[in-house]
C-alpha cells in the first residue's frame, strides 16, 4: 500500500519503506519505527553509565535505553521531568540535555528527509 496519509499507515501497516523523490531512504518494521517514534526524556549527560545507574537507584526503574551517542531515552516519568532532573542533581550528574521527544512518523519520515520540502 502507499499513501501519504502517514497516520493511517501506522495504523494498518507492519513494515515501511520510506521513499523520498523516488529512492528508498530507509526500510524498517513496525516494531523498529515504534522504538524511534515512542514518546521518552531524552537525557544529555557526560556519563551515561552514572546517568544510567543514577534512574536505576534513584527513580527505581530499568525502563531507559543508552543510545550509542551517550544519550539517555527515559521512557518512564514523562510527566514529571523536573523530578528526573533534581534525582540527577543529587546524584551528582552534570545534565547538559533534558527534554521530551519521540515522533509521529510524520514527523519521522519529515526529519530522515531533512524537513519539508516540496517537489
């Protein structure tokens, strides 16, 4: 199937190919958009192994992914981000990034592209 209706692809869809002026830009399933697309506080630190060790200790939770940039996705207490960072502050964990992201495969599909662009 193909459409441009993004919304209703994730809804009915198992597996994409993201296509952009006619070359294929990325091919994944469901599952992989699912883990680029959920909703999560991403966490800049310097040491995402204390960071990692502090959410464990502190907020009492495994629910978080150490990207390979050093990043760190929360996906738990998304509503209480001031609560994450003063744990990290009394960990002793210098935080340099600290926001909510996650994407809708509109907005997915618009960042692999580069943003909006017509034509």
């Amino acid at each position: 199937m193909s459409s441009h209706i993004l919304s209703e692809l994730y809804r009915t869809a198992t597996r994409y190919i993201l296509l952009h002026k006619g070359r294929v830009i990325e091919e994944l399933t469901q599952q992989e958009l699912d883990g680029k697309c959920r909703r999560h506080i991403l966490i800049k630190t310097e040491d995402a192994a204390k960071t990692a060790a502090a959410l464990e200790t502190a907020l009492h939770t495994a629910n978080f992914q150490v990207m390979p940039d050093g990043a760190v996705r929360l996906y738990d207490n998304l509503d209480n981000i001031k609560e994450v960072a003063a744990a990290l502050s009394q960990a002793g964990i210098l935080v340099t990034g600290l926001s909510l992201a996650g994407d809708s495969l509109e907005d997915y599909f618009l960042h692999k592209i580069g943003g909006r662009q017509d034509g």
